[in-house]
C-alpha cells in the first residue's frame, strides 16, 4: 500500500470509529446476546439458563402470541394499503395547482409532529363511547347505536387503524415529492393520444411513482409490524379488551419487562426480525415486476 | 374549460372537508382543556360544544337557567319533593331538574392547565426532556456526520462493505436490541440514569449516517482536492469545507432527531426509574393510567407538550419537508 492509501485508510477508519464501535455494542453485541437468551431462561436476576429450542417450542402453543401475531398481521393489513390509499389520493389532489396549497400540506402533515403518546391520549378521549368526539358526531348525524371503540372488543382494532389512518402526512408528503418529479411531457404525450384523467393516472402517475410507493409500502409493513407505543398508552401496557389490542411488541414488552421472562421475549424478537425481514425481501422481490425506476 | 374548472371546486371540496377532519381532533384537545368537569360530560341529548362555557349567574350567584324558553333564576332544590323551585317573570314555579338547563356564557376555564401543573412536576419533565434532545442532537450531528464523512469523502478498502452493514442493521427492529442493551446498562449501573439514552447517540445512527452520506457524496471533489493543496489536513477539510455546505442536510438530522426525542416513550419507559427523570411523554402516560378519567387535566396537558413541538415545526417548515422528501427520494 501506498503512503497516503495507509493514511487514507487510517483516516477512514478514524472517522468511522464512533459507528464502528456503535455497531459492536449496540447492534453486534446486542444481536448475538438475544440470540442466546432466546435459548436459554434468564430472569435478569439468575444467570441465563441453556434451554435449547424450548421458548420457541412453547411459543408454537402460546395461545397469547399467536393472538399477538393475529392481531399485528390484521392492523398491517388494514391499516398500510389504506394508509397508502389515502396518503396518494391527498397528494394527487394536492398536485392539482389549488390555491393555498403549503396550507392543506401543513394540516395533513401536522399530526405526524405530535408526539405519539399524545395523539393516543388524545384518541383515547376521541374515542370515548360517551363523551368522545366520534360518537358525539355520530349521534349528532342520527347513528344512535355507536360503537364502544377501545371498550369493545370487535371495534378496538379498527379504532385503532382509524387513528392511524390521521399520520399519514409522512407518506404523502414524500408522495407529493414523487409526483412533482414526474415529467410535464409524459402527462403531455398523453393528452395528444386522447387520454383522460383516469387513464393518465393508471399509465402514467402510478408507473413513474412506483418507486416511491414501494419505499412508503416497506416503512409502512416495518412499522406495522412494531406497533407499539399507541397500543401500550391506549390499553395501559395491557391490550384490553381481552388481548384484542394485544399486539407482538406488547406482547414481547409485556414478556421481558412484566413477566420477566427475558430468554422467551428474546425468542419473540428474532422471530420478529426473521418476519420482517422476509416481509420486506418479498417485497422488494415482487417489486421487479411493478416498479419502474427511471433513468434520471 | 368546465371539467377544469369542477375540478378545481371539486377539489378545493375535498380538501377542505379532509381539512376540518384531521384537524378536528386538535380543536377538540384545545376547546376539552378549557372546559369544565360539567362542561365535558354533557348530558344525554346535548350535542358536542365546541367552545367552552360556563354557567351564566345572577348578581346574587344564582344560576340562570332556561325553563320552557324563558329566562329563570334556580332558587335552588326542594329536598321534600325533589323538585327545583324557580323564580320565573316574577312568581315562583317548581321544576324537574330535566327540565330546564343552565344557561352558558362563553368561559375558559383554565384550571385544567393549573391541576395538570399540579399533579405533575412539569418543569423537571421538561428539564429532562430538554436535556435528553439537545444531548442526542449534538451526539447525532457529531458522530453521523464523521462516519457520513469517511463513507463518501475518503477513499479507503472496505469502505463500501461497511456502509451495507450500516444499510443493513437499519432493519434490525428495536426490540431485538433492547433487551441485551437493558441488561448490559443495568451491569453498568446505568439504569436509572440518562445514560442509556444519550451515549447511542454519540454512536452514529444508521439512518442519519444514511442521510448525511447521500447529501456528502453530492458536493463536488475538486473542493476538497483544492483544500488538500492548500494544506487542509482531512479533519480540516471535514470542519473547513464539507460541513459549511452541508448545514440544510445537517439542519434536517438535527430537526428530526429532536422530534423523536420529545416524543420518543419506549426508551424512557424501559430505562428511566425515578419520576423525577421522567420526560414529558412518560410524564403524560404515567398521568393518564393515574387519573384516566380526569379529561380536562390530560387533554391540557397534551396541549402544553404539543404547542411547542408545532411552533418549532411552523418556524422550520421548509426544512422539514425538505428533509422528508431527501429520504423518500434519494433511497
């Protein structure tokens, strides 16, 4: 190696070392211990107990995580496609040129900034079946028998995909983005073919913005499937009613934190990751026949 | 010419009704924290009040009330037949209490904000809060922006790899981490500290070391050949040249990280032990698993944690769109 390839090494290194040394103790070292106390019984006050495959066993015939496991698989599912849904609808309309348009995007986008525990707060109050905003509208437009929400057992979870469907000023605002990029005389070269909007929507706008719906797809699975803080603040850490909102971080939490049963939680995390981590290949796997990426 | 102009009303429509239903929530916290107990748990039958009342009396205190559409003064309750005796236009009348309501005027009423003041010690949780944002931001910008660096301004073997591995932990979910990390703090005594919160920090965070990468490698090499010529050693050129450039890029990691700070729960909830370290989020939560019921208290209290994360954002926008918009395209 020449001098200043050694000097540029050393260099690269020295300036990479806080991430270097992040990597070990935080993410390698973290990574490698959940591995062996998904394998073991550790309380935290005895040492870890070698146990082998049993907390993945016993988590085959866990009623409690394969409720958990429902419950994250139903949330994402509702609450990613709809999210998306109306996150493009907002922006496509936000890309029409209407008059105040820096306002419509602050007031969509607003929510995201409020810190999570107090919009669950805040819903928690919304979705109150007697004084809550929702049902008070509700009643108000005639529907006199309203749904009890966070108290009912059937209308807790799609409460909480309601909730969600209001942070969806993330996702908009980066579709907006992708829209705003996409060129003027694509949109042209359709009108002279005799286009109409619905059609310039479905052959133009979506193909060119396809990389930007898989990018909001993938955070959306991602964090899907770590729901976690509304769940905690709105059902006290417990995911009443009856394990309906009881979803697979609460349930890890609840293992490790309350239980104290670290090795099982542990067990929960990797096959956390493993999930999403094939969600995720999946995805982007099946991208290869629905994303255009352009040259530009 | 007519379809574009429908359009444009059907439009303006829409968004306006989108408007008033992401906002509603909002104006509900605000207009709850300025009511009254009463005021809050109306009665079957009301519809929702937006703005807050409270009752209207009379110069002797009395409440006035209305009684089938007329003005009446509430003498007070009969405790023999139940019933409520009104003076009204002059003579007296006896009334079930369903039958008349109290009249209101528009009234704030702010104890809500002095009870939540009360029952949690706001300026501590906001002290720790504080603290822990502005530790981590420093701790971001100073760790991600030497590791951005050496990822796109220094040439060096295996720098590529290292960069993927960095792509490759952002997957790893928290929670795989988090367990490990307690115990490994709880043997270094730093449970119940701050510790844990703020030394990541200074560790790089993928996503940042992502961001800041992205935005160095789009400023033009012959800067900083042009420093070396001039003598600039590499940490020169990193303070003299690259990080002048790149404060919009800087700017927004500073911005984003301490948004999640202030808001960030699970952290706090799972290393944080003594209430007096408690950060406004934890703060709110331990409140509302306390006194659930106490809405006028909670919703002012959300009030207060939300106003200044919502003024930061008015007075940033542009970066903050800017910056949302780095990471959805450049990926």
């Amino acid at each position: 190696m020449t001098r200043s390839e050694r000097r540029n090494l050393r260099n690269g290194l020295l300036f990479a070392s806080p991430y270097i040394l992040g990597f070990a103790l935080i993410s390698f070292y973290p990574l490698a211990m959940t591995a062996i106390y998904s394998l073991s019984d550790y309380d935290a006050i005895k040492p870890p107990a070698w146990v082998g495959l049993d907390n993945f066993l016993r988590l085959t015939t866990d009623d409690r995580f394969w409720t958990a496991v429902k419950n994250t698989l139903f949330f994402t599912v509702a609450s990613v496609p709809a999210g998306l849904a109306l996150a493009l609808a907002l922006a496509m309309l936000l890309s029409l040129k209407v008059r105040g348009q820096a306002v419509y995007r602050t007031i969509f986008f607003l929510p995201t900034i409020v810190p999570l525990v107090v919009s669950s707060v805040l819903w928690i109050w919304v979705f109150s079946p007697e004084n809550g905003l929702l049902n008070g509208v509700l009643h108000q437009i005639g529907i006199e028998n309203t749904p009890g929400w966070l108290t009912s057992r059937a209308w807790a979870k799609p409460a909480l995909v309601l909730m969600s469907l209001w942070g969806i000023g993330g996702s908009m605002v980066i579709f907006i983005a992708g829209i705003a990029d996409v060129p003027q005389s694509l949109y042209e070269v359709a009108d002279l073919d005799g286009a109409g909007p619905l059609t310039k929507f479905r052959h133009v706008t979506l193909p060119m913005i396809s990389p930007v719906i898989l990018f909001n797809l993938v955070i959306g699975l991602i964090n899907g499937f770590q729901y976690f803080t509304q769940a905690y603040v709105m059902t006290n850490g417990r995911g009443d009613p009856a394990d309906s909102t009881l979803f697979y971080a609460l349930y890890l939490y609840r293992s490790a934190f309350y239980y104290l049963q670290l090795g099982y939680a542990s067990a929960m995390a990797w096959i956390m990751f493993i999930v999403i981590l094939a969600a995720t290949l999946a995805v982007l796997a099946s991208s290869k026949r629905w994303v255009h990426y352009h040259a530009d | 010419m007519l379809t574009r102009v429908f359009n444009g009303i059907a439009a303006r429509a829409l968004l306006i009704a989108a408007s008033i239903l992401f906002l509603a929530p909002f104006a509900w916290m605000i207009s709850t924290s300025l009511k009254s107990e009463t005021r809050i748990m109306p009665r079957p039958g009301e519809s929702i009040q937006w703005i807050p009342t409270t009752d209207k009396f009379d110069e002797q205190g009395r409440n006035l009330v209305t009684y089938n559409g007329k003005t009446a003064v509430n003498l007070g309750r009969d405790e023999a037949s139940g019933k409520y005796k009104l003076l009204l236009e002059g003579s007296e009348v006896e009334a079930w209490e369903e039958d008349f309501t109290n009249q209101q005027r528009v009234g704030l009423h702010w104890q809500n904000y002095v009870r939540a003041f009360q029952t949690i010690d706001f300026p501590r949780n906001l002290r720790n809060t504080l603290y822990i944002c502005f530790m981590t931001v420093a701790g971001t910008l100073v760790s991600c922006s030497l590791v951005a660096y050496s990822f796109s301004r220094i040439e060096w073997p295996g720098r590529n790899l290292l960069f993927l591995l960095v792509l490759a932990t952002m997957m790893i979910p928290y929670e795989v981490e988090l367990i490990p990390l307690f115990v490994l703090y709880k043997e270094l005594g730093w449970t119940g500290t701050f510790k844990p919160l703020i030394v990541p920090a200074f560790l790089g965070t993928p996503f940042y070391i992502f961001l800041l990468r992205q935005f160095f490698m789009g400023i033009p090499k012959d800067l900083s050949a042009a420093a070396t010529i001039d003598g600039c050693s590499e940490f020169g050129i990193y303070a003299h040249v690259i990080l002048p450039l790149s404060k919009p890029a800087l700017a927004t990691t500073a911005l984003f990280m301490f948004l999640f700070q202030w808001g960030d729960f699970l952290n706090p909830l799972v290393f944080l032990q003594d209430d007096r370290q408690w950060t406004l989020s934890l703060a709110l939560q331990q409140f509302q698993s306390q006194h659930n019921s106490a809405w006028g208290p909670l919703m002012a209290m959300s009030t207060v944690i939300t106003t200044p994360i919502i003024a930061l954002f008015f007075l940033t926008q542009r970066t903050f769109i800017q910056g949302i918009t780095m990471t959805g395209l450049k990926g």
